[in-house]
C-alpha cells in the first residue's frame, strides 16, 4: 500500500462511502473509472476495502470483551 497522507482522508473517505454501498461488479466498474484518473488513489482504496472486508471477516468490534484480558478476572 501507498504511504498515507492525511491530507488526502477527506477524498478517500468521501470515495470510501460511495463504494461501501455498491455490489463488488458494480464497485470494481467505479474503481477501474477511478484508476484512470488516479492509479494512487485506487490503490489505497482498494487497501482499505481489502481491511474493511478482512475485518469484517473477523468479526471486528464483535462479540464480548474477556475479563481477564481486561484484568477484571
């Protein structure tokens, strides 16, 4: 992945809530548009949507913290 500039999370964020919605064909259509245009930009959004899915995958955020690793146990 591409070195991330912070600057540049107002685009990427802006683009990311676009394609999150879309089908993959569908989303694959706008990131090749995209690349065109911008082959860094598609890169690092198809990294994001790589984590978000392999988080997702994971179930990222989900279920119940263990007490014990909290220290609580």
């Amino acid at each position: 992945m591409l070195p991330f500039d912070t600057a540049r999370w107002p685009v990427l964020s802006a683009l990311l809530d676009e394609l999150l919605p879309l089908s993959g064909p569908e989303r694959e259509v706008r990131l090749q548009a995209l690349a065109q245009g911008n082959a860094d930009t598609a890169v690092q959004l198809r990294a994001l949507l790589q984590a978000d899915q392999a988080a997702q995958q994971a179930s990222f955020l989900h279920g119940v913290a263990d007490p014990q690793t909290l220290g609580e146990g």
